[in-house]
C-alpha cells in the first residue's frame, strides 16, 4: 500500500457490493420474512446472495441502508434497470426493509482476485484519487477495504464482481446513473476517469479484502 497517497473526497455511492455482517442492522427489518420473500431475488443474485454472472451483483453482507435505499430507487424510478425496476414495483417499504435485512444478515462471497496487471493504478486511483484530472479517492467513503458506511448509505464494494463495478461506474459517467442526487459525486468522479482507470479501479475492488 502506498501510504503517500492523499484520499481527496471519495467514491460514493456504487453499486451493491459485499460486505461483513452488520453486529446490529440500522433497518427495521426481519431477517426471517426477507428470507421468505426472496425466492424471487435468487434467480439473479444466487441463493446465498452471491451471483454467479459477473454482471450481477453481489448483495450478500452488503449494508442494509444502502439495499433499501436501491430498491426504493428503482420503485420510484430515479434508478432504471428493466428486471430490478419491474420486480421492485410490486414491493411494499416492509418489504424492502425485510430482504434489506435479510440479505445484510449473509456471510459476504469469498474475495475475488484483482488482475495483477492493474492493482498499481488501481490502488492508487482507489486510495489517492488523480491529481491531474481531479478525480477524487474511493476510500474516503467506502473505506479503505471497501467495507462502506452504512449509516451514510454508501455501499461497501470489496468483492464485487469488477464486470459489475465497470457497468456502474460507466452508467455514472455517461449520466444514466443518478442515484448519488442533486451532489452529483458519483457522475462527477466518474466523468473524469477514462476507460482504463475504471477497468482498475473495478479490478482493485474485486480483490479488496
């Protein structure tokens, strides 16, 4: 790790990513109906949480505020995706609460690998950010291993399929993606990362443990 690297504001607001179980959930909801209620869920994310297609995401261990706060997303239509939106639609908010819950309550997947080829810039994009071009470091907001802050909603990352991350962060530079509201951070960060630097910092994320 270079310890040199100075984080600037930070990466906020990914995409759903893995996490270690929360000791005490900041939502109110059942871990036990959520379980219930999630069959539907399993097609895409797996049956512990954990997607088999890097383009899905991992939600197992992710912080039940940030969960929450997607699905309401993708209900009222500030996030669009036509699976998530369409099956989002038909939950009630305790229903939400409950696969919030419950998905939080997971054991989080096994660490991926980063590709070898792009951790230097990846860590270095990740934990100092781009002076040159602005760009501010992930980790001030997700943490220096990617673990999130739940009570501020910001998804913790360490895990997450880089395929996934890449799509996110695409979607945010391009302005498909606004689910980081009127502080624009995420739009902002990503419009000044070019291709390479979002396929690092993906990779990074993935191998963060």
């Amino acid at each position: 790790m270079n310890n040199k690297l100075v984080p600037i504001f930070a990466l906020a607001g990914l995409v759903l990513a893995a996490s270690p179980i929360q000791a005490e959930s900041l939502v109110s909801g059942s871990a036990d109906a959520g379980k219930a209620k999630a069959l539907t869920c399993t097609a895409c994310h797996g049956p512990e949480g954990n997607s088999s297609s890097p383009l899905w995401p991992n939600i197992a261990g992710q912080n039940a505020p940030y969960i929450q706060a997607q699905l309401m997303a993708f209900k009222d239509g500030s996030r669009k995706d036509p699976l998530m939106s369409s099956q989002a639609m038909l939950l009630s908010a305790e229903d939400m609460a409950d696969l919030a819950a419950y998905f939080e309550s997971l054991p989080a997947a096994a660490q991926s690998v980063a590709d070898a080829s792009l951790v230097a810039r990846g860590e270095a994009l990740y934990r100092g950010g781009d002076k040159e071009n602005g760009a501010s470091a992930c980790l001030a907001c997700h943490g220096p291993t990617g673990r999130g802050n739940p009570a501020a909603k910001y998804p913790a990352l360490n895990g997450q399929h880089a395929a996934y991350t890449t799509k996110q962060l695409q979607a945010y530079s391009d302005g498909s993606r606004e689910t980081d509201g009127k502080t624009r951070i995420m739009r902002d960060i990503a419009a000044r990362l070019d291709k390479d630097d979002i396929a690092a910092i993906a990779s990074y994320v993935q191998g963060l443990k």
